[in-house]
C-alpha cells in the first residue's frame, strides 16, 4: 500500500546534505548525492542512535557522526564489519518535489 507524502523541493537539500521530515511516529533523514539520488532512512544508527542526518554523505552512503559507522542509503545496513540496519523509505521525485511512502 502506498502512502506517499510531500516532503520538501528538491532544491531545498543540499548536494551531499540532507533534510530531516517528522512523523507522530518517526523523524526520517532525507539525503541527496552528488549525483542527485534522492533516499530516505529512519534518522538513527543502529548503533548508538547516532543522528544520521549530521553524517557525512558520501557515494550512496552516510557516515555516523557519533562513532563513524557508515550505512548504505540504498539498504539501510551497516557496512563492513558493523552488524546493524535503519529503516528505509521509498523517495520519488516529482515536479521538483520530493515523497517519501510512508
């Protein structure tokens, strides 16, 4: 089932910056590449809830500002030898808009 909601304009994240969207239920780091890839993940890291949306972008990946765990934006796991995932959602961009499916 989708549930897609507007979030922001493209033009308002920053290349290899992010923007973070609340919920009642959640607050989502919304990133955008270099190379204008748009993803969304639960704005925590798996390890000790780092804010994700402070990190470092890099490639299609994020890197923790607390204690340097990189997560890839595409799957929201944890890369090399970190165990871990944070939630994803589904981002389009449309007229310039940004959704996320919640």
């Amino acid at each position: 089932m989708s549930n897609w909601k507007e979030v922001v304009a493209l033009d308002g994240i920053p290349v290899l910056g992010s923007r973070v969207f609340r919920t009642d239920e959640t607050e989502i780091a919304i990133f955008r590449t270099r190379d204008d890839s748009i993803f969304a993940v639960h704005n925590a890291c798996p390890h000790k809830g780092g804010v994700l949306s402070e990190g470092i972008v890099h490639g299609h990946k994020v890197t923790c500002p607390l204690h340097n765990w990189v997560i890839n934006l595409e799957d929201g796991e944890a890369q090399g030898a970190d165990k871990g995932s944070t939630a994803c959602f589904e981002t389009k961009v449309e007229s310039g808009m940004v959704y996320i499916n919640l």
